[in-house]
C-alpha cells in the first residue's frame, strides 16, 4: 500500500524535488507550501509529514504543535538549515519524530520515512469485552457499532486498552492523550475520563472505567 506524505515546504523548486523524488521512493505525495496550508492538509490520511522548520507564516515547530493539538498522530521528520543540538531537541519537544539538516539526501529521507511509519504502526486491532479498538481505521466498536471518539479520547482509550485491567497512572494517560510538552490540567483529564465514561455506557458497552483513587484508572 502506497502511503501519502505531506511535503510542508516554501521552496518551490525543492518541494517539487521533495515530491518528484518521494514518488519515485513509491510515496504518494500531497504539498502544503505554508503553515496555515499544512494545518488544513494534516488529515489521518496523511501517513507522515515532512515539515519545513522555516516557514514565511510560522515556525514549522508550532506548526507541528497545532498539528498534535488537533490530533495529528502520524509521523513528522523536521528539515532545517540549523545544525545546533538547541534546534533538534525544540523540534522533538514539539512533537517531531525525527530531524534531518539541509542539505540531505533524497534516499535518507526516505529511509527516515520508512523507519519512522514502521515504529509508528499500531498493532490492527485490541479487545477488551465487548470493545474493539481498531488501530489502523481509528475505531473504536462495541459489538459492531462505531462508538465517535475525539482524537484525544480515542488516544487515551487505547492506553487503558493496552494495559489489560492494570492501573494506568494519570500521568501515563496524560502522555498517551497528549503531545510532549502541552500544558493538561489536572480536571482536563477528568473531564475526557467522564466523556469517555458516557459514550461507552450509552453505547452498552460491559466496560467501564474505574478509579483507583490517588493511583490512577482502569478499564475493566
């Protein structure tokens, strides 16, 4: 399956270069030459991005932010002409997955591509009961029904999920719910818990969400 990369880039001739050589690299491409553009692109069709740190409309860093912050969960390899340690460790901290300088290699950034979706594949499907978590289509079912959750829902379920029955600290929730870095307060996290306690109750579900109180929560 040919996976679509989204080329964040202002540089009009190296973005065509960027694309041209990725679908040569058997990638789909789709090309976003802003910030605002990549906003508006980063749907849970694209398997990875390739962002530009030096945008004309923002810094590529918070534009990977926003993108995190409206559920982007695919993979983004940062470009950049800096080289200073300072720089990669911003670009992580703003959710990247990886971080390649200029000038670069078409065949690393591909291999960079391909290491990161692989690292990034979820395992298809997860029970607990009557739910299916499906990893890949990002659904979530309750005997054959599609229960809506939110990114940030969907992302959180899925750690109570993987845990099998065990505790998951409030913390381990934090992070699995949200990017490195983003300032969660401490009733954020009780109010998506509530949601997510309603939408299984109304969908039927056996399951439920459990507090161990001062330790954290359980899916049983």
């Amino acid at each position: 399956m040919r996976r679509t990369i989204l080329v964040v880039e202002d540089d009009h001739a190296l973005r065509d270069v960027l694309m041209r050589g990725l679908r040569d690299e058997d990638f789909d491409t789709v090309a976003a030459p802003d910030g605002a553009t990549a906003l508006r692109l980063a749907t849970p069709d694209i398997s990875a991005a390739v962002l530009d740190i030096g945008l004309p409309d923002a810094d590529g860093r918070d534009v990977c932010q926003a993108m995190r912050a409206n559920g982007f969960l695919s993979p983004v390899i940062f470009l950049t002409a800096h080289h200073r340690l300072a720089d990669r460790l911003s670009g992580f901290s703003a959710g990247g997955d990886d971080y390649l300088p200029k000038p670069f290699h078409l065949a690393e950034l591909a291999a960079r591509l391909r290491a990161a979706l692989k690292r990034a594949a979820p395992p298809p499907l997860a029970t607990a009961g009557d739910l299916v978590l499906d990893a890949v289509r990002h659904l979530v079912s309750v005997r054959g029904s599609e229960v809506a959750l939110t990114p940030t829902e969907f992302r959180i379920l899925a750690a109570l999920m993987a845990a099998c029955g065990d505790i998951v600290s409030r913390r381990e929730l934090v992070r699995a719910g949200w990017h490195e870095g983003a300032h969660v307060h401490d009733n954020t996290l009780d109010q998506y818990l509530t949601r997510l306690r309603r939408k299984l109750r109304e969908a039927g579900s056996d399951r439920t969400i459990g507090t161990a109180r001062g330790i954290g929560h359980r899916l049983s």
